[in-house]
C-alpha cells in the first residue's frame, strides 16, 4: 500500500483508539524528523522545550524509549530525560533504568570501523559541501551540503570502502549513506529486544513506533500484527507503517493526547 493511502492519525485517531482500547501503550520513538525538524547540520537538531515537556509528560504515564541512529549518549544530551530508555546506534548500544546491552558482534567491528573511517575521510575530502561524521558504531557520509550531482560521487567513495571491508554493509538515509557492522540487526530487533528487557512482551502491551526516515520502516515490519507504526513527514515511497503524522508538530499533538487519555495524566 502507497503512503497516500494509508490513514493520517490524527485525523483518525478513533480507529488508533480502538486498537489501543484494553490494551496499555509503550512508545517508541526515534529522534532527528520526529522529535525535531531535520536540520542542516545534525549537531544543531536540538529538542525543543515544549517537546521535552510533552515526552516527559507521556513517560509517567506509560513506558518511553528513544530510537536512534545517532550515538546513545548524544540522543541522551539531546533529549535530557533520565526516565526513559535509550537505544542507539540503531540499536547496537541501549541504555536506561530498564535495560542495558552493546551489541556483542558490533563491538567486535570497531577496529574495522577505525580503519574504514580513515579511508573514507580521504576520499570524502574530494567533495565539496560531503561531510564525515563518526559514530560509535557508524560512520556516515552526509551529502546533504553538497552539490545534488555530487551525490552518486559520495555513494561511490562509500562503495569503495565498503569493498576493501566486507565486515561492514551500507545504509541510506535522508541525505546520508552510514557504514555500519554487519550484523543482522535494526531498529525493528532493537525494539523486540526492548520489549522483552522492559517486561513489556505481554498481550495487553500495544507498542506504538513513531519515525520518519527508511531505517524505521525496520521497526513498523517488526511490529506488524502486535503494535502500531507511525511514519512522520512527507513520504513517496511504500511504507509499512499503519498511520501518518505530517510534520514533528503533529508528532507532539499526538503524544500530547495520547497522553491526556491515559491514566496518571494529571500526575
Ligand atoms: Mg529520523
């Protein structure tokens, strides 16, 4: 099913209400596009107050983890809830009062992302506007800033040291290509992960993901038949998510009123 077919949630939110009814929610959220607007440099995709507040508010009223591609302890300094679970890096490093795991195999790619990320600087230098950034267990090739037709000349300097390091795989997202450990896992595994550490796995749990971007559309296929996903923003492409939210404002609408509804609201 295309995009423009599927619901939009706050239009409908009585057809969520009816999925939720008897059933206790747990949320799951990324961050860059559904926290915050997409920003043209990552480090200035800072949390608004108003957010904040509203995450903070949901939290006491039912379980909340933030998903992310970024590294766990930026996510942390971003969103600045102690009460929250964090899982980063895609999930290969999770964090919080419930739960805590690295990826075993992940860390065991380090030294190939070390060596991966100088070859990459190297070539990445050749093109104007490209920008390296190195994660803890990623390393991304941001072509945001540079020329449109330089974008396929960005591809090809991550093709090629992905060629000479067959423990790493590739990944796109919006405007960046990520070198990671190639490990069979995602957002989607994280989040199962999560559910089971949290003591979530129970059938009166609905988890409900909220995100934007290629690398949540993990998370709604892992999800399918037991929860809800939520994808955010303008989207073209197929999506395996169940509703749509416009933009991060609408994001905080929802949140805001999934949370009235729930009991300790007015904690
Ligand atoms: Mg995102």
């Amino acid at each position: 099913m295309t995009a423009t077919e599927k619901p939009d949630l706050l239009r409908e939110y009585d057809a969520f209400q009816a999925r939720l009814r008897g059933r206790r929610p747990a949320v799951f959220l990324d961050y860059d596009g559904t926290l915050t607007p997409i920003v043209a440099r990552p480090e200035d995709a800072v949390m608004s107050e108003q957010m904040r507040e509203c995450v903070r508010r949901l939290a006491r009223c039912c379980p909340v983890a933030i998903v992310s591609g970024r590294d766990r302890k930026v996510v942390e300094e971003f969103v600045q809830l102690k009460e929250l679970q964090y899982a980063g890096s895609h999930g290969f490093d999770i964090s919080g009062p419930l739960a805590t795991m690295q990826h075993e195999r992940a860390r065991k790619a380090l030294p190939d992302l070390d060596d991966a990320e100088g070859a990459l600087e190297r070539l990445l230098k050749e093109i104007p506007g490209a920008q390296l950034e190195r994660k803890k267990f990623a390393i991304a090739a941001h072509y945001r800033n540079a020329a449109p037709e330089d974008a396929p000349r960005a591809e090809a300097a991550v093709d090629e040291v992905l060629q000479a390091h067959p423990s790493l795989r590739k990944r796109g997202g919006k405007k960046v290509f990520e070198l990671q450990p190639d490990v069979d896992w995602d957002k989607g595994k994280a989040v199962l992960w999560l559910l089971g550490a949290m003591g979530l796995d129970e059938a009166d749990v609905l988890p409900i993901y909220v995100g934007d971007d290629l690398t949540d559309e993990d998370a709604f296929k892992a999800l399918k038949g037991r929860g809800i996903g939520v994808r955010v923003g303008p989207v073209t492409d197929e999506t395996s998510a169940d509703f749509l939210l416009k933009d991060t404002e609408e994001v905080r609408r929802f949140l805001e009123v999934l949370a009235e509804r729930l009991p300790n609201a007015s904690a």
